[in-house]
C-alpha cells in the first residue's frame, strides 16, 4: 500500500488547489466560523464540508482520494475533480456514502472499510457464524431486557432519542450506555452496560455485561456481545449520520446486523440501502415503514412508537417474533461469511480490485 501514497510535493500541490477553492467557495464547501450545524448535523447549505479525513494514493496514474469515515456528497466529489482538472490528473473517489447521487457519479466508487474490519473482527475470533449450541442458548433464553442501545459519544439526536424512551417509561426496559450526563435524566446519566470511560462517575451501570476495556479499545468497537444477545431481542442502532444527504453505515450497524435484529436510527431508506447489499431486516419484528420518513423528528417518533409497541407484548409474544426472525440474522451471518472470504489481506488490497472493475 505505501508504494502507492502520494509523496510529500504532489500532496502539498493537492492541498494547495484545494485552498485555492475553498477560499473562493468558502460557504459551499467549509466549516468555517459563518458554518452553523443544526441538532440534526445538517450544515447550512446541505454539504459536509470539505476538509474531511481521507488519504490520497496514486494507483494507475490516477489520483484516489479514499474517505473511510465519513460520508462526501456529490458536491465535494465535483470539488476533487476541479482540483485534478486543474493538476492534470484522472481521480477516482472511494468512500461510503450510500446516495444515489452519489454513487451514480462516473469517478465514485462505493467501500466501507467499516464492513471490512467488523467482518474480519467477528470471523476471525469466531464469533460468527453461531455455534449449535449458542443457536440453542440464544432460542431458548429468557431475557430480561427487551433491546440494547449502545450511545458512546452526546449527539443532539441521541440526546432527544434517549429522553424520549425515557418519557414514554422505556428506559427500564434496555440495556442503555450513555456516556455523559443529560439534562432532566441527572438520575440515570451517565449510564453504562458495555465499558466505563475514566473520569466520569456513573449513575447506572449493569455490571452483568461491563467489559474491560479502555475508551481506545471501545472506539469504533466491532466486537459482538455474545452474554448481551442472549439477554434482549434486538438492537436499537442509533447511527453517527442521521440526514438524507449523510446517507452511509458505520460499524454501529454491522456490528449488531450480524447477530441480531435491529432498530436504526440512521438515514432515511437505511433499511433499503441495507437491502440492496443483499441483507435482511425484520418485519416480523417491527413495522418498518418507519425507514421511509423523511424527516427527522417524525422518524424518530415512529422508532420510539415501535419500541413501546414490543414493550406492550409478553414474553412468549416476544420469544415468538424473534425466533421467527431467527433465519433472517442466519442469512445475515452467511452473507457477511461470503464477503469475508472474499476479503484481501489489506484494504487497499479491496480497493484495488475495484479500481480495476471501474
């Protein structure tokens, strides 16, 4: 892979044209001092700005820029592509961003090194595929709890999903980590059942499932919670990108889309999105009309109503739709089993195939 980064004067050259346009369309691409960013992480003028992470190498005379953590947009795609107008390159943009508009665009391919390293995570130290007998402990267990909902770091809409569950008396009802206090929720916040972060003094904690781990080991974590499964009926997925132009996965999806069912809190359409890489959701479980609102606010409402839905049922109700969801996490496991043997040995290694595809 490092025969292929940019050296020091292309990528100065690189930086350079990209300050050139920045300064002359600060408003379209920046997140400057005039950026405002809603509770939603909508910026003013729809598009993420545009110093973002991403690497650039140079594979078959052509400038890639590979964004591995968040989400471009079409905007910034036509951004890269002045920039190597301007430099005398072809480009290619890799990322994840999931949008149609996206990913209609000639020079986009689409990767999420985020499948990648959870898959290898859960394959390799056999977490996946279950066992007969962790089939048989997860069919015939009574849990205690009806989801899990793992929140490490404050964002407003976890915040407003959070009290929500808490308004409606469903707090009681999950295994929650929050890891920051929450005004009008001082007496449950910060709350944890995954790993204690340092310095922070803890109002609840489930002891039953604390792991030890340090705050970098839990970053990004990809690990399934095999005690955590057998003690709730899914997941609710509250995703780092919630907007329709942010559109893409993060590991706090594929972690738990491994293994159990789910509620997401993601972009619109996640659940179509999920669909068309060949995944099953759960409908046996949930009413997932939720997944086609567009707006925030009402999205979210419809996600709540779905949890206080399950909580209504009893128990042998619940037991009922899971199992008869249990083929759909099966299927979901083989289909993660197939891309990872299909796997390089480095990313890059994926990226290139695909570079020779496109």
């Amino acid at each position: 892979m490092n025969e292929y980064i940019v050296d020091d004067n292309l990528r100065q050259k690189i930086h350079q044209e990209f300050d050139t346009i920045y300064d002359k369309d600060f408003k379209k691409y920046s997140k400057g001092k005039e950026c405002w960013e809603d509770k939603w992480g909508n910026y003013y003028d729809g598009w993420r700005p545009c110093y973002l992470d991403y690497d650039i190498f140079l594979y078959d005379n052509k400038l890639i820029f590979i964004f591995l953590g968040d989400p471009t947009g079409e905007k910034f795609t036509e951004l890269c592509g002045d920039v190597c107008d301007r430099l005398g390159y072809d480009y290619r943009i890799v990322g994840l961003d999931m949008r149609e508009e996206t990913n209609k665009l000639d020079k986009y391919i689409y990767y999420n090194e985020f499948f990648r390293e959870t898959t290898r995570e859960q394959v390799q130290n056999k977490h996946i595929p279950f066992t007969q007998d962790m089939i048989e402990v997860l069919k015939v267990s009574k849990r205690k709890k009806d989801f899990v909902c793992f929140n490490q770091n404050s964002k407003l809409w976890r915040i407003d999903f959070l009290k929500k569950i808490f308004e409606e008396k469903l707090w009681e009802d999950g295994l929650i980590s929050a890891h920051w206090e929450m005004e009008g929720l001082e007496d449950v916040t910060p709350s944890s059942v995954d790993f204690k972060k340092n310095r922070v003094e803890y109002k609840t904690t489930n002891d039953d499932f604390l792991i030890p781990a340090t705050e970098y080991d839990i970053y990004s974590d990809k690990r399934f919670l095999s005690k955590i499964s057998s003690n709730v009926f899914y997941s609710i997925i509250v995703e780092a990108y919630i907007n329709e132009h942010d559109r893409c996965f993060t590991e706090k999806t594929w972690r738990f889309l491994s293994n159990m069912p789910f509620l997401i809190l993601g972009s619109p359409n996640s659940l179509h999105e999920l669909k068309k890489l060949g995944f099953k959701t759960f409908p046996k479980m949930f009413d997932e009309r939720y997944d086609k609102i567009i707006n925030n606010e009402e999205r979210m409402d419809e996600i709540v109503r779905q949890v206080k839905n399950f909580s209504k049922l009893n128990h042998h109700d619940k037991s009922d739709k899971y199992l008869n969801s249990f083929d759909n996490i099966i299927h979901n496991q083989n289909l993660f089993l197939e891309k990872y043997k299909k796997m390089d040995d480095s990313w890059f290694g994926d990226v290139k195939v695909l570079l020779n595809e496109n």
